[in-house]
C-alpha cells in the first residue's frame, strides 16, 4: 500500500535492514511543555521495549487499581522499538502507587509526577527517532545526495505502514465498517482512520507524480510551518513564493470528512476526483461524523544527522506529532527484502 506511492526524489539508493532489533529503533516522545507537579493525575514517563502502547496502558491500569478508561497518552508509538513516552493516569483524591515497583516484562518507569489535565492525543510537539538501518547496499554517494535532499527540502507527508495495519487489514476493515458492521470503539477508530489516510496518501501520491507537493496549484490551502493554521484559497503572489522557498508554509492535502472542500480551482478537482474513485471510503467518512480537515503535503525533518559504521547507518531526526519515520527514511533505503522481525 505504501511501498506503491511514488518517491519525491526518484525512489531509495540504499537497500539493508530496518528494526533488526527492537534497539535500532528508538524513539523519545518530546511533549512540549513541562507537567505542573500538581493535579489528579499522574504522569508516568515510561521506556517500553518491544511493547504495544495500548497493552501497556492496560498494564499500567491494572497497577493502579484503575479502570482503563483512566489512562491516555499522546500518541502511539512503534512496537518493535525502545521507546519512550509518557502516559497520564486518573487518580483523583488518591496517593500514587510505588511505580517503581511496576514488574511488567519489557517496562521500566523513568519518572512520575503529577498534572492538572489528563494527556490527550495529539497532545506532544513531536518525536525525536535514532534509527540504525543495517547490512546497507548501494550507492553511497547519491545515498549522500538523498540525505541532503531530506535535511534540506523534507519529504511527503505520507501516513505510514503503521496506520494501515499487517498487510492493510484496516482499511478492510473500515469497507466492513461502512457496509454496516458493528465493531468495538478502538477498531472503529482504527478502520476510519485507516479510510482517511488512504484518501490523503492517494491526494498527496497524485502531487507528488506531477511534481507539485511541495510547490504552488491554483486552488491551494496552505499551513504555517510548526502549526495546523491554515489560510487560503489566496492569490498567488511574489510574498507566498517566498514563503514557500523559505519553508514557511506548505501546501495541504484533503482529510475527507462532511462539508465542502477547502480548496478551490485545479486542487479541488483534483481531489475530488480522487475522492470520486473511492466514493465508499469519502461517503462513510463523511456518515460517521468527521469534517474536512487539511494536512500539510510536506514533512519537516528537524535536527536531521546521520553516521557511517562499516555497513550500518545510523540516522536520527525529529518531527512533528503525527508524522511517521517510516516515511522519512522510505526516500533513502528500501528494506522491503528484508521483513520486520516479528
């Protein structure tokens, strides 16, 4: 499903191995602010090492004596990795248990403390990723080139693998859903999630063949650079080229949903025609409550690094909340021969 979207920069110079172990992926949640130390509820930082974050969520409930409903968390993080992440638990008018005695295999607590609002998704700035791609083959000097390309002018903001789940069952499952299956809350939100990024992957693949991902179409929406605001249809004009240029704005890309499209001209029929392919997917969107949504076509990569060890290459990079490394590092090598360990 992924590996079919076309490539921004003439596909990956590099094959080898990703997560050939879960410590080649590691990924930091950076939340963004600092919990107060007071409030009902409990921050936890937790390293997870080849965890589901959702099952250890249920774990942490059942430490706490709480219900399952108490605990969140910011956003969902790759099992096959080392991670670290903070979850909040609801614990009003109660003592926090010892988390340092928490024997759950493969957690470990860093830290607790307490806040005034509970941790809801979406809620962190970003993720900071350390990746080691091993027993690399290829051409290293246009793999050089490629790096430079991403450091310099990002990538396409693709939803990755992850959202899809094991062979894309999600969005099988959200076809089943809009023929009127009935399904528990979290698979339902799996299945519509699934349906819109397949629609926004589908939209930005489109830009990405003709070459307007990451510059102007009549009709466009922009986002500010570090934010979700967004602004236009607008005339074009020298100011917003030089915006473009300077990575201050990007273009969007539809999250179908009800209501009328935000673009205009040659971007909304070119994203309703899209959407007019997959018309099971949009109608079901739009009868399950979701509104038209924007997501910018271009994905930062902040604090971009990388290091040569003999055949490994280390990589590591931040980006914003509710983008993927996959999608990163798909421009750069292909591991498709070489399947996660599972």
């Amino acid at each position: 499903m992924i590996e079919a979207l076309p490539f921004a920069y003439g596909g990956p110079p590099l094959q080898g191995r990703l997560r050939a172990q879960p410590t080649d992926f590691a990924v930091d949640e950076i939340l963004g602010f600092e919990p107060s130390g007071e409030g009902e509820h409990a921050y936890v930082q937790i390293e997870k090492i080849d965890a589901n974050t959702e099952w250890v969520a249920h774990r942490l409930a059942e430490f706490a004596g709480t219900g399952p409903m108490a605990v969140s968390y910011a956003g969902q993080k790759d099992r096959h990795a080392i991670t670290r992440q903070t979850y909040s638990i609801h614990l009003p008018g109660r003592v926090d248990p010892d988390w340092s005695t928490l024997d759950v295999p493969g957690v470990s607590v860093i830290s607790s403390t307490r806040h005034a609002r509970k941790l809801k998704r979406g809620a962190h700035r970003g993720n900071r990723f350390r990746i080691v791609l091993r027993d690399v083959v290829g051409d290293r000097e246009l793999a050089e080139q490629r790096l430079q390309n991403i450091a310099g002018g990002g990538v396409p903001n693709y939803f990755g693998e992850q959202r899809f789940g094991r062979d894309g069952d999600n969005l099988e499952l959200a076809r089943q859903l809009f023929s009127g299956r009935r399904m528990p809350r979290h698979q339902r939100g799996f299945a519509l999630s699934a349906a819109r990024s397949f629609l926004f992957n589908t939209i930005l693949g489109e830009r990405v063949r003709d070459g307007t991902w990451n510059t102007a179409l009549d009709g466009d929406v922009w986002m500010l650079a570090g934010t979700h605001a967004i602004f236009g249809p607008t005339p074009w004009e020298d100011m917003l080229a030089q915006r473009l240029a300077n990575l201050d704005i990007h273009p969007t890309g539809a999250l179908w949903g009800r209501g009328p499209l935000r673009s205009a001209d040659a971007v909304a029929a070119l994203e309703s025609s899209i959407v007019d392919g997959h018309s099971d997917l949009a109608d079901g969107l739009a009868s399950a409550g979701l509104d038209q949504e924007r997501r910018s076509l271009r994905l930062l990569v902040d604090q971009f690094s990388h290091q040569w060890e003999n055949n490994a290459l280390t990589v590591e990079f931040c980006l914003e909340s509710g983008a993927f490394a996959t999608t990163v590092l798909r421009e750069l090598c292909d591991w498709r021969e070489h399947p996660v360990a599972t």
